[in-house]
C-alpha cells in the first residue's frame, strides 16, 4: 500500500516504510494518520499470515472492513463488480487493469 499526504504546509519530509507499505508526505497530523492506518493494515494481514497483494477483493473487502476502512471497502468490492461483470478471474488481471476496475467510475464505463 502506497499513501500520499499532500496537505503539508511546512518544509518537513515525511517517509514511513513498513513490511507492507510506504507513506511520503502530508502533514503531521495526515501523516500521523496514515501511519496508523498502515499499522492496522499490517498487524491484520500478519494475524492472517498474509500479504497484500495476495488477497483477492473479497478478502480486501473484509480485511478493510476489518480495520475500517470504507474507502479500502468500496473500492475492494467496485473490483469484485468488474470481474464479475467482464467475466475474468483476479489474477488474470495486469495492475494496470485492475487500477482501472477500482476507480468509481469503472463499472459505469463496463455496462
């Protein structure tokens, strides 16, 4: 998981690397955020022995339910929609595909 910060108002620059994840920028408090985030991510995916770019959207959809997560949820559960409705298997799908699916306007370009 890769999150960007892009409220800050000083100088400062903020990296956080973790087994699972980057965070570059935002402020101090966004910053702060997304660090949490990430943690919670990580410490649910090494409960489940798992990795993040092996879970297939169903378990997203959970795994962000888990750590609430909406907007992890939603955009877990627009690809699940996408591969159902073209027909095709999760890893079946280039990054740039799957990218695609998660954008909300994706299912509405698929009908």
């Amino acid at each position: 998981m890769i999150g960007f910060g892009l409220d800050s108002g000083d100088d400062d620059s903020r990296l956080t690397r973790g087994d699972q994840s980057l965070i570059l920028g935002g402020s101090a408090e966004t910053h702060a955020e997304l660090q949490d985030t990430a943690l919670r991510m990580e410490r649910e995916l090494n409960r489940r022995g798992r990795r993040l770019g092996d879970l297939d959207p169903v378990e997203l959809a959970d795994l962000a339910t888990t750590i609430d997560l909406p907007e992890l949820h939603e955009i877990a559960l627009r690809i699940k929609a996408g591969l159902e409705q073209q027909g095709r298997a999760f890893a079946d799908l280039s990054a740039e595909e799957l990218t695609a699916l998660s954008a909300p306007a994706a299912i509405d370009e698929i009908e």
